[in-house]
C-alpha cells in the first residue's frame, strides 16, 4: 500500500502565510520561508504554496518568493496562484517548483489542462478544485472561492483526470478552516472515481481527521494549514499517531 502524504499548506498574501474560515477573515501566520523550512525538517511529504490573491489582483504569482522558500526545503513543492500560461509554468519550475497548481485559468480554458500535461507531464500539473455545496450540489468556484461557475465538481474532477492533469487538490470550501474535519464523502465520491491521486483540503482540525480522510475519505494525501501554523498538531506527532492507526505513512529514522 502506498503511504499517505502529509501537506502543509502556505496560503500567501502580500507576502506573508495567512489563513481563514471559509476562504475570508484571513489572519497572519508568519514567514513563508521560515514555516517553509520548518516543516520540510519536521518531516512534511511535500509542502503547496498558494498566492491566494494573485488570481483576483490580476498578476502572476511571487516568483521571488517562491525562490526563497525552494531554496530552504527538499521536498516536493506545489506552486499555484495567477498561473495561465505555459510560460508561467516555466517560471515558476525555474524558481524551483516541482508540480504547479492551477484552478481559476483550467476553469476558464480548459484546454490549459492538456497543453501542461503534454508540455511538461501529467505528474507536474495538479488541478486545485474548490467546491461548495449550493442548493444540495457540489459546485466548482474560482477566483479564490469568490466565484461560482456553472461546474458540477464531481463531473469537472473526471474531465480533469481525462484531459491530463496529474493530481486533484480538493478543497471543500464549506469545511475550510472549521476544524470540524475534512469532507469525507466527497472525497471519496471523487476518489473512487477517479485513477489519479487525490488531496483532501478543508477541515483538519484533530488528528483522527486524517485518519478518516484516508479511510473513509480515501484520499491519497491530506493537506492542512492553520493546526500547523500555529503549533496545534505537530507533524511528527501526527505521523507517530497515524502510525498506531495502521496509515502507512513516512516516518524519518
């Protein structure tokens, strides 16, 4: 069995690591570069940087940025905010990133998709999809969850995984930062559906969390942001904790 992956998420904006409830109230966690570093030590599967806002503000994501924090870490690294084009994608690999991140620009182009996974290989490209449930369905939203589309999640998620993409980061909007755990039955929906791996995003707020995500959820990784930003969960305990659960994790000896 392959082991499940634990990501630390670093929502960036102006610069700085924020997190909120619901995608809004974004309150300051720190230096990127210095969480960063922290959890590529404590022993992180890989870590995804997101610029937030760059979609919305209309620009590319922090090249600068990224370099810095790629610099400071040596695990697998996700980059994703503002990214469009093909050039983008060149950049952001440059500046040291190993797979990028793209949402909002896959929604409006689909086509996108299949120009990365052909350019650069399915395994760099993940899809970032933002769902939240509206009147009992689960829809596709953009420009940091403030949009939504007509998309069905469940129906976007397989055109994702035919057109190339590499890997699914699921966000469930409506869990985002409630601590109340992850939205299990969607991934799973999506999951079981699905060839490619699955992130679960939204909702981690004790460790018996990832334990569902993986069981019941059956994701192939879970990604969670403010329990580690401000010292709730470390990640080593998470992964001692796991292993007395029977998750097939890496623990570093």
């Amino acid at each position: 069995m392959l082991t499940k992956r634990i990501i630390p998420c670093l929502d960036i904006k102006d610069g700085r690591t924020v997190k909120g409830v619901n995608f809004v109230e974004l309150r300051d966690a720190g230096d990127p570069v210095e969480l960063a570093a922290q959890y590529a030590r404590e022993g992180a599967d890989e870590l995804v940087f997101l610029d937030i806002t760059a979609t919305v503000e209309k620009r590319k994501t922090l090249v600068e940025l990224v370099k810095r924090v790629a610099a400071e870490i040596n695990i697998p690294f996700t980059v994703g905010g503002g990214i469009s084009t093909k050039e983008d994608v060149s950049a952001l690999l440059d500046a040291g990133a190993d797979k990028i991140s793209i949402n909002s620009s896959a929604v409006k182009r689909p086509e996108l998709i299949n120009e990365l996974a052909l350019e650069f290989g399915s395994q760099c490209v993940v899809v970032a999809i933002d769902t939240r449930l509206v009147n009992g369905e689960h829809i596709v939203h953009v420009r940091g969850g403030r949009t939504a589309t007509e998309l069905r999640t469940i129906s976007w998620a397989k055109e994702v995984q035919d057109r190339g993409a590499g890997e699914i980061l699921l966000t469930s909007m409506d869990h985002d930062g409630t601590k109340a755990g992850f939205a299990d039955a969607l991934t799973a929906e999506v999951s079981e559906m699905l060839s490619i791996p699955v992130i679960a995003s939204g909702g981690a707020g004790a460790m018996n969390h990832f334990v569902d995500s993986f069981t019941k959820g059956k994701s192939d990784a879970a990604l969670a942001a403010s329990i580690f930003h401000f010292g709730e969960i470390s990640i080593p305990a998470l992964k001692n904790y796991l292993n007395t659960e029977n998750i097939p994790v890496r623990i570093e000896i």
